[in-house]
C-alpha cells in the first residue's frame, strides 16, 4: 500500500487541544487499534512518539507546517535543525523528491527498510519547516513494523526527531520519551527497546560524491561497496562544536549540542589498560569528594554493543543521580566511530587523554 502524500482534498480537520504542561500524553501500544487511534492523531496535526529500530521518533505530519512546528515546539528545537521524514514503501520517496537516481535506487533497495537516511532534492510539497528552510529533505524507512504501520495508517509521510528534550541523550525506550515528553505530546506508543540504539546513517545523495552527514550503524564502506564507489565523511563530523561557525546542518546533530546527560561526563583515550587504569583513580577520587560516580566501558570489539547500550546507560546514570560519569572511548573506526561521535558530544569533548 502506497502512502499518500498530496494534501489536496483532504478534510479539514477537527481541532486539537493545545499543547501545555497539564496535558496527559496518552499510553499506546502496538495493537491495530493503539495505531489506528496514534494514525487518528497524526491526521488532526497532533504528536505521537514511536518506535523505530534506531532510536524513538517524535512524529507529525510531514506535510503539516503547524503540526510539524509543534515537533519543534515540544523539543525546544532550534528552527534550522531539519527533521527526517519517514515514509513506509520506497516508492513513496518519488513523491518527496524531484529525482531519484539510479544510486538512491540502489540504497533503498539495499538498506530500506533500515537505518538509513538520504539527503534528496525535495518536492515543494514538504513545507520549509520540515527541512529547516532548506531545498533538500532527509528521507527515510524504518525497519520497525508498527512505525511503517503507523505511517501507512495516517496516510502521510511523518516528519520525525528523536523523540527527546533537544540536547538530551536520545530515547531507546517508551520510558525515556515520557521522562523527556510527558505532558508535552498527545501520545507514545511503546514498542520496546530499540534493537539499533543510535540514529541512522545519514548520506548525502545531491553531490557528485555522496557524503556521510552523520554516522550510524550503517558505515560508509558499507554503503559505498553497494553503490560500487567512494563514499566520503563530512569534515564537520571532524570538528568540535566551536569550530562549526557558520554551519548549515542539512543533517539533525551536525550543529547543535547532542545526547548530554546531567551529570558531568568525561571521555578518556588511551590504551584500554592505561585507561582502566585512569578511570579506577578518577572514580576514588570523585567519590573521596562525596560525589557519584557511574562508569559507562564497553569490551574491546563490542562496538555494536556500545550503539545498543550507550544512551540507555547515559539516562541511567542520570536516573541513578551521578554527578559524574566517566567513560572509555572506543576505536574511532567502523561503528566504534558512529558510537564515538555520541560520546564526544555527550560530554561536550571533555576528553582526557591517558
């Protein structure tokens, strides 16, 4: 079934309430019936968060400028982070951009449904807001049946952050999104834990080199040795915040702070003795100051773990009330990059090198 994306001759739709600290988000689950009363929402411009295998998406109707303004409004996003619209069958994606090219056709057939996002010309039917003013839009199909369901029930594609405070570690479960969400958005619907953990790969399809914008699990080998050629890395990704003046993210987390915790985080490279060693003398020290401690470390080569693991350990380690967390970087290559660029951000590049 083809998600429909023309908004001509829809039917007016009946008022929402508005959006207030007093409001009760509301409990769903993935029963035909919780997603066709979460679809119902989605069609009278309200929120829904929902699973997808990556991370919770915070979804409203793609081609709604109001209802995609309240995404905004519920995360305190900044207005030029542009949102990911998700769609349920590849065709749909025609409908998003002016051109699809033969190498978008072999990615979508390759990796969707899946945890990966194109960055594609866009159609004037998606509004400015959903792209953050820009031409382009990223698109994408989730590998998660009661999102897909969700999309094909409302009938429009679902623009989709994480499903978050802006800024916080994103969510991997329903409880992470009512802890971030409750009040703010008219419903979730609980999926369970995410089988990813960290967003999708984002790639840039509109130059003549498709580029990496944000890495996931999904790695640029991976994806170049579908497409049969070089697959870059934006030099972004290479640079700390401060030294992104003047960037336009055509990508959600390229910008803004990302995934930081409450409590303080500190990063320590080094060989994986020298580090453990570090971590153990920091961690006496902090807590001979009265401080909790909590310490994220994954084994040498689990760096697909460490993707499942991290954020859900983060929001731990803040529910558990640490002042703060020490945490042992990873390899910077493969998927030990994609996880490394939400541990540099998560502790704002506060980095100790053993």
């Amino acid at each position: 079934m083809n998600t429909a994306l023309s908004r001509a001759c829809r039917p007016a739709k009946p008022p929402l309430r508005g959006r207030n600290i007093d409001m009760k988000t509301k409990i769903l689950g993935t029963t035909e019936h919780d997603i066709a009363e979460a679809a119902e929402i989605i069609k009278r411009g309200g929120l829904v968060a929902f699973p997808t295998e990556t991370v919770y998406g915070l979804g409203a109707d793609a081609l709604d400028p109001e209802a995609v303004r309240s995404i905004y409004l519920a995360k305190g996003r900044p207005s030029d982070n542009p949102t990911i619209v998700h769609i349920a069958e590849p065709e749909d994606l025609k409908r998003l951009t002016p051109e699809v090219t033969a190498d978008m056709e072999t990615l979508a057939a390759e990796f969707w449904p899946g945890p990966m996002t194109m960055i594609v010309r866009r159609m004037p039917v998606v509004p400015d807001v959903t792209t953050g003013g820009l031409d382009t839009v990223g698109v994408r199909m989730p590998a998660n049946d009661a999102a897909r369901a969700l999309i094909k029930a409302a009938g429009t594609p679902i623009a989709a952050p994480s499903a978050n405070i802006s800024g916080k570690p994103s969510p991997t479960n329903a409880r992470d999104v009512l802890e971030d969400m409750d009040g703010r958005i008219d419903a979730v619907i609980d999926g369970g834990t995410c089988g990813v953990g960290i967003e999708s790969t984002v790639i840039d399809m509109t130059e003549e080199m498709p580029m990496i914008l944000r890495p996931g699990i999904l790695t640029a080998e991976e994806l170049g040795n579908a497409l049969g050629k070089e697959v870059g890395i934006d030099p972004a990704l290479l640079k700390k915040p401060g030294d992104q003046t003047g960037l336009v993210p055509k990508a959600p987390g390229q910008k803004y702070k990302h995934y930081a915790p409450n409590a303080e985080m500190i990063l320590y490279k080094g060989r994986a003795a020298d580090v453990a060693a570090r971590i153990e003398r920091d961690r006496a020290a902090f807590e001979a100051e009265g401080k909790r401690v909590a310490v994220i470390s994954f084994d040498e080569g689990g760096e697909k773990q460490a993707a499942h693991d991290f954020f859900t350990l983060v929001r731990q380690a803040d529910r558990d009330g640490a002042d703060v967390i020490l945490t042992a970087a990873l390899r910077e290559e493969g998927i030990g990059f994609s996880v490394m660029n939400r541990m540099l951000k998560s502790a704002g590049y506060n980095i100790v090198e053993v």
